[in-house]
C-alpha cells in the first residue's frame, strides 16, 4: 500500500520569486483555464509466432493549462512574464514531487512553437502548458493513490489562484 500524500498548502511553500498576487494576475490577463485529462501508456508487444499484443494502461494525468495569445508570434514562452509562469508551475511541480518522493513524477511541459485553436472562441490561438502527473513503477501498473494525491494538490493550487477549470 502506498503512503498517504497530504494535501498541503503549496501556496505557503514555494520558494518562488513570483508573488501569488502577480501570479494571479498574469493568469487572469491571459484567460488562464485548464482541464484535467487522463494519460495512457500503450504497450505494443509482438513476440514472434503470436498475435501482437496491445495494452492501454492509465499512467496518470495530464492537467492542461490554456492562455490566450495577443497576437501569434512564434516561439512561444520568451517573454519575461511567460517565463515567471513556467517557472511558478515548475516550483509547484518540484514541492509537489518532493512531498511525494519516488511514488510520482511531475514534469511541466511546453512546446514552444505551436499554438491550439479555440473552437468555442472563434478559432482564438492560445498556449499550452502541460503538467503531467504519472509513476516510474512499470508500464504494466496503472495510475495509483500517489498520483491521485498530486493531481488532488495541483487542483487546490489552480483553485486557490481561481483558474476555472473547464
């Protein structure tokens, strides 16, 4: 059985430059929502003489924040308040990962040279920024309480900086 993570207060932790006021407010200007979507591992196994064998494991979650862009201009992330942004979830991330130890990892992810559309906004670009919850026991093994957990205190997180999620 694994160890129960607490849900602590991340925000009272975080050794960040960035204050929680001015994180908020970068936030708020962009549009900021996220939406929580599960993340699969599939294994392809082809041993010789046998059907090929395909197996979709839940490995964790992928909690997808989206900001709106004032105008798209490519490569993403390079101004100073894109970085405060990547570099406040990064610190979440790490506080997060080092109360839960070996139980999950937590990385946060951009790709800097791509954009997603809003279909809800009349097709309006926007960024993504992605933190992936999952575990390091095998790709046979499926998400557990540990990951649970994480996802549980990134969502407090999000809450207590009133990023709606959709």
């Amino acid at each position: 059985m694994e160890p129960e993570l607490p849900l602590f207060n991340i925000m009272n932790s975080v050794a960040s430059d960035a204050r929680e006021a001015d994180i908020h407010k970068l936030l708020e200007h962009y549009h900021v929502r996220y939406e929580v979507r599960p993340f699969y591992v599939v294994s392809d196994q082809r041993p010789v003489g046998v059907a090929p064998i395909d197996q979709r494991v839940q490995a964790g979650f992928d909690v997808n924040l989206y900001g709106t862009l004032e105008k798209m201009q490519l490569p993403l992330y390079r101004s100073e308040e894109a970085r405060t942004l990547v570099d406040y979830f990064e610190t979440i991330a790490g506080d997060i990962q080092s109360k839960a130890g070996q139980l999950c990892t937590i990385e946060v992810t951009f790709d800097e040279n791509s954009v997603v559309l809003d279909t809800h906004e009349h097709f309006q670009p926007e960024a993504v920024l992605r933190i992936r919850i999952s575990h390091a026991r095998g790709l046979e093994q499926p998400e557990g309480s540990s990951e649970e957990q994480a996802l549980g205190a990134i969502r407090e997180t999000l809450r207590k900086l009133e990023v709606p999620e959709e």
